[in-house]
C-alpha cells in the first residue's frame, strides 16, 4: 500500500499531479485505462439506486452510444485540459448541470468516483504491462478527489486507502440484482457490440463477460461464462501484458492521445461541448444567461434558508428586488383570476369571506397541495405563467437600473436561469433548514419535510450556483457575505 498523505488540498490540483495523471491515461495505459472505466461502468450497474435512475431517463436503452462517448468525452477532457483550466471549468459546469437534473443521492456519487481511481488500479495491477507506482495511484487520487470537489461531493475520503475501502465495501454489501441491471447492462453491452459481424456477437459477449468477478456476473443477472473461457480470456489478458511489457520498456509510447482526441461513433472527428447531454435537456443546458449591460443577481435557495434576509440586504443597498413569492400571493389576490380559479377547483376548504370576491386562505391552499403533487402541479400550472409575465414587465420597466435582483426559489426547477447574469445560492445545512421553517411557519414536523421535498435539495442547487452565501452563522457575517459579493 502507497504512503498516505496527511490529507487533501483543496487548492487548485498541483502541475505534478496533472502531468502524471495525463501520461498514465494519455501515454502509458490508454488502451487499459478505457477497459477499466468501461469495467468501473458496468459495476455501477450492479446498484439498483443508480441503475433505475439509468433506466428512467432512458438514456442507457435509447441511446446508449451517445451515452458512453457524453462520458467518455467529458473524462477525457478533464484529464487532457486540467479541471482547473477554463475549459476544465467548463467540462464540470457541464456536468453538474446535467446531474442536478436527477436526484443522486451522496452514497451513490461517491461510489461512481471512487470507479475512477480503484478500477484503473486494480486492472493494471491484473492486466497491465506493469501495475502502478505508488506515486502514481496517489496522482490519480488526487485527480479524481479534486474533481469530486469541484464537483460539490461531499465526504469525500481524504486518503487512497479510505477509497479503497469504501468501494470494496460498496460492492460487498450493497451490490445486488434487479430488473434495471439488466437492461442497462444489456444495453451497454449491445453498443459495445455494435460494430462487431453478428454471428460473433454471443461469443464476444462470452468473452468479455470472462474478465468479470461473480458478485458483479450475479448482480447484472448475466450468466456465468464456461470456467475455462473465463480462465483463457484473463489468460490472454496476461499473456498481452507480459509481450508489452517486454516491448513498451525498451520502447516506450512518446505520444499523448486522449479519447476525446480521436473519432467517435456520436460525434464524428470534433464535437462540441453543447452536444453534449441528454436530447431532452439539450435547449435547457445550451440556453445562454442574460448577457445584456444590466446585472441582473438570481437570488435562490430553499425554503427557509434565508432567501428573504439576503433580499432585505440588497434593497438596503439600494438594488430593486422583484420577489416571486410576492408575484405569487398578488396572483391570487381576492378578486384576481387566479383566485377564483383555485376557489373554483377546492371551494370552501380554502375560502375566507363569502362571494365571488372571497380570498384565499394561503395556509389551507398550502396543506392541500404540499400533500398532493398532482395538485401541487395543478397550481404552479396556474400561477408561474402570471409570475413571469409580472418577472417580464417589471425588468422592462427597471431595463435603466444598472443592478437588479431577481428572488427566485423555483430558479433551478423552473429554469429560469436564462433570466439572470449571475446566479446566487443562499445556503445552509438541511438541519437548519428543517428548524427555521418549523419555528417560522407553526408547522408539524411531516408538514416542513412534505415542503422542503417539494424543492429541489440544497446538495443539488449547490452544483449549480455561481456563488453560495453561507446562512449557517450570525446576521453580521451574511451581511458581510452579501457586500463582498456585490
């Protein structure tokens, strides 16, 4: 086992660190390091969590080749560019705004993360012309921490050996079968197969099916090949790590050469960063923030975390504040045609007064639909039309201000980023969160969770933000917070 280090730095990713992480996937081990991410791939498969997300968006059995090359790409380019660069920068932007699409729990991101340093690894140390130097399996722990922390991964291990353990324990207690392995292993399997004449296809599948571990055969509801296939399959491995060992130590590769450097079935000889994604995501990931001469502040967060504070903050400090809550309750103001569209649909459950003209009462409104997300959908259906028709007059009206702030919880959910220059998070923990609006709002404890549900989590905004204002201490340090980022 490599010596530790005494723990992570979370300053930019040392110039040693990156030039080795480089050589090892774009010099020495091009060709092992692509098997064993395809191989940490197909294990992440083996976790019903991830491999039932897999299966809703139906990425994996659509387009599976897209899929993989999206991946593929993006790991190639972390590596080629640095993830500090500011193409790096962007490659992870890319990445957090496709994955705050989808409710990733933390075990699960971790587990993926740790595939990209275990696996190249262990196949090295298996299959490689050489296995590993200890300095270098420290390099690519670095890498790949870095990027989970850039990334907004929480928890992560500070040292190779705590990595290690966490996969190994992972894939011991928490791999096992499920209808939604095996059609995204399946799927995969069948793209990697494309090009391949179809007579030879269940052979090759046989094959590649050899160089996999039980546990993993089991979870992905494949059959175990013939024992002796197996055996020839990790022996041809061998055997190609002995000739080029022999080869590659008289005669080392010179040149760098990256996945995302050579043609790909997807994209052809170049692609683009806007490509990639999923299809149905593309419009919303490529839409371009507002770039007018007016600096328009999206103000976001979840409920209760102090959103309103911040806002107060800012219109001391003279910036017009056009506040969605606000637009929301004059949407159903007594008389309004949203009123009488929501006492129409509940009635008396919601109304105070009598008449046509009654109002709505917001807290019974809310019990109903917190409770209900078809009814939940049903009044934002009604009501975000009227709050960006009022977000669109009034930024006409404010177009000479040379600042404004727009509050929007549902910023992320309803993306409406495209409105904004700049998007702010305010931020605390989820804890936090829970008290603040049970002491706020007079709640019962399963009333405040059904509400903070009903937003995206805190953990997947984070990924998103161009800057987060920490609410977790005392009002002088968010005001402080808030003048340096102005």
């Amino acid at each position: 086992m490599p010596a530790e280090p005494a723990a992570l730095d979370a300053a930019a990713l040392d110039a040693a660190t990156l030039a080795c992480c480089r050589d090892l996937t774009g010099r020495l081990f091009p060709w092992d390091t692509n098997r064993a991410l395809e191989l940490a791939l197909l294990k992440t498969f083996c976790l019903p969590s991830i491999s039932g997300l897999l299966s809703q968006t139906g990425e994996f059995e659509q387009r599976p080749r897209k899929r993989y090359d999206d991946t593929g790409l993006m790991v190639a380019e972390l590596v080629r560019l640095g993830p500090d660069s500011a193409g790096g920068r962007a490659v992870i932007q890319r990445m957090n705004r496709i994955h705050a699409h989808y409710a990733i729990s933390e075990a699960d991101n971790l587990y993926v993360l740790s595939g990209f340093v275990v696996e190249p690894i262990q196949w090295l140390e298996r299959y490689g012309w050489r296995p590993l130097r200890a300095e270098e399996q420290q390099a690519l722990f670095r890498f790949w921490m870095h990027v989970g922390g850039l990334m907004g991964i929480q928890n992560r291990p500070e040292r190779l050996k705590e990595l290690l353990t966490l996969n190994a324990r992972v894939e011991q207690e928490l791999f096992r079968s499920a209808a939604s392995n095996l059609r995204i292993a399946d799927a995969t399997l069948a793209m990697l197969l494309t090009d391949c004449p179809a007579p030879l296809r269940p052979a090759l599948a046989a094959v590649l099916q050899g160089v996999l571990e039980p546990p993993v055969l089991a979870s992905l509801g494949w059959s175990a090949p013939p024992a002796w296939l197996a055996r020839l399959v990790r022996g041809g491995l061998r055997l190609r790590s002995a000739l080029l060992n022999q080869w590659l130590r008289r005669w080392p590769p010179r040149r760098l050469q990256f996945y995302s450097e050579r043609p790909t079935p997807s994209y052809g000889a170049t692609f683009r960063l806007e490509q990639l994604g999923p299809p149905p995501l593309l419009e919303q990931l490529n839409s371009p923030r507002w770039c007018g001469p007016q600096r328009r502040i999206g103000l976001t967060g979840g409920i209760a975390s102090g959103k309103s504070s911040v806002g107060r903050l800012l219109a001391a400090r003279g910036l017009p504040v056009l506040d969605a809550d606000l637009f929301a309750r004059e949407a159903l103001a007594p008389g309004s045609a949203g009123a009488r569209a929501v006492l129409e649909r509940y009635g008396d459950a919601v109304r105070v007064g009598a008449g046509q003209n009654g109002a709505v009462d917001r807290a019974a409104l809310g019990r109903i639909v917190f409770a209900d997300a078809a009814e939940r959908q049903w009044l934002e259906q009604l009501v975000h039309p009227l709050v960006r028709a009022r977000f669109a007059s009034e930024l006409e009206r404010l177009a000479a201000e040379p600042a404004v702030v727009l509050m929007l919880p549902l910023l992320f959910e309803t993306g409406l980023e495209s409105l904004c220059s700049e998007v702010w998070l305010v931020d605390c923990d989820e804890a936090q969160q829970l008290q603040r609006l049970l002491a706020r709002d007079g709640l019962s404890d399963a009333e405040a969770r059904a509400r903070i549900a009903a937003q995206w989590p805190l953990a997947r905004k984070r990924l998103l933000a161009d800057r987060r204002i920490d609410n977790r201490g005392e009002p002088e340090a968010l005001a402080k917070q808030v003048q340096t980022a102005l």
